[in-house]
C-alpha cells in the first residue's frame, strides 16, 4: 500500500464515491475511455499522451502491477488518466450506466480451462456488465495473441447482441493504422506470434430501454 500512497495523484482512492460523477474528477466533459486489465499501462498512458482530448481510466486487479502502470502515467505527464485498483467483476460500483464510451480490452487473461470460462473477461457475464457501462453504439476493442481466446469471445459477444467489426486475425500484418502496443503485445510480437483483433459495437441494454407503457385493453 505504502507504493500506491505516492501515487495518489494518479491511482484514484475510493473510485467508488466518482461513480456517476468522473467528469468532475477530470474537471471536464470529455469522453471517457475505459481499459479492463491494464496491466503494466504502456498502452493507457501512450493513449492519454496522443489524445488530451479523451479522459481515460485502467482498471488493474493486482496492486504491485498497477504500481508500474502508475510509475508509468507519471513519467509521461499526463493530466488525462486515472487508474483503478478493482476487480471488474464489482466495477458496477464504480461506473454509472452510460458513463463509458469505449472499452479496450487487451490480451487479457485466456483461462483456457473450461471450468474457467466464466472467469475471462469475455465471458457473457462481463459482457452483460458492459452492455449496461457502455453508451449504445460505442464500441469494445478487443486485441489477444490467444486464438482460443479469440474464438470464445467472437461467439459471446455476438450472441449478446454485438455487432462486430474490422476483425483481424493477423493485426502486424494487416492494413490497420495508429496500433498502440501493450507490453504483452511487444512481448508476443516479438516471439513472431499473431495478434487477433476486433471490434464489437455495443446493443442497446435493459438499462437505456425506454419504459414500455401497457397497452390498455
Ligand atoms: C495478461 S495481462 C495483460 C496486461 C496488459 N493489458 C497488456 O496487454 O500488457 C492481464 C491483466 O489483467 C488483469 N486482470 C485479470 N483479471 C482482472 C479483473 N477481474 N479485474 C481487473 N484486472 C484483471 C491481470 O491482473 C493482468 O494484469
């Protein structure tokens, strides 16, 4: 903990009481940009760098990871990234409904046991979450190295009702512009090996439904 206290700027205490309300953390009216498993944060912090005009937030599960990411943040000097020690399976309490306009998902954990399934963030589960975090339209982009991983996720997120988009299944050697590598991704080009990417654009969920007025008989 005492690591995390000299990042107070940075790694936000209580992300809770902002629930609702990251705008004023940010001071600003910007869109907000989401990253679940940030990891070490060469991708968030590289994002904040190239875009000011985006407010954006990395959710970390580990402390002693998160840390890096935050030693990360500071040296790049950016005013327009937060991060967040949390479990994603809980982030409910932390996000409004609507308060996010894209999530990145990058390389994250592949739980190849099927008994695992229900812990990759893929799963319907999360992705039940999201479709309530995200605003209807916008969009997760999803990048991993692991096929299987890829497959999975290709199939939840169409059953709940994404549409997907500009899927790769060799990004390195695709047409895409403006990729901004993890350290995973580094770490897994380098060993020669493919990154599959998509993107999946959001449903409308329960929470935005307008209320059906019963029909009188
Ligand atoms: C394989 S690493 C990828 C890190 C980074 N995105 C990258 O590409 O370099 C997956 C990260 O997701 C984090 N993670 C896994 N499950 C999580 C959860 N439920 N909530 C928040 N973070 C989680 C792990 O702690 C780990 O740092």
């Amino acid at each position: 903990m005492a690591k995390i206290g000299n990042y107070k700027d940075i790694i936000v205490a209580g992300p809770e009481q902002y629930k609702g309300r990251w705008h004023e953390y940010f001071g600003n009216n910007n869109p907000i940009h989401v990253e679940f498993g940030t990891g070490k944060g060469q991708f968030i912090s590289t994002m904040a760098k190239e875009n000011p005009g985006i407010n954006y937030i990395g959710v970390e599960l580990v402390e002693g990871v998160i840390y890096q990411a935050a030693k990360k943040a500071r040296s790049k000097e950016v005013s327009n990234l937060a991060l967040v020690n949390y479990n994603v399976a809980k982030i409910l309490d932390v996000f409004e409904a609507g308060e996010i306009e894209r999530l990145y998902l990058n390389f994250s954990d592949p739980w190849p046991k099927k008994r695992h399934a229900k812990r990759r963030l893929t799963h319907t589960n999360f992705l039940n979450i999201y479709k309530q975090l995200l605003v209807p339209g916008r969009e997760i982009h999803f990048k991993t190295d692991n096929e299987g991983l890829f497959e999975f996720s290709l199939n939840e997120l169409a059953d709940n009702g994404f549409r997907l988009k500009n899927i790769s299944l060799d990004l390195h050697n695709s047409e895409f512009v403006g990729n901004v590598m993890t350290e995973y991704e580094e770490k897994f080009v380098n060993q020669g090996m493919k990154i599959y990417r998509c993107e999946a654009v959001c449903p409308v969920s329960e929470a935005f439904r307008t209320p059906q007025v019963p029909v009188a008989s």
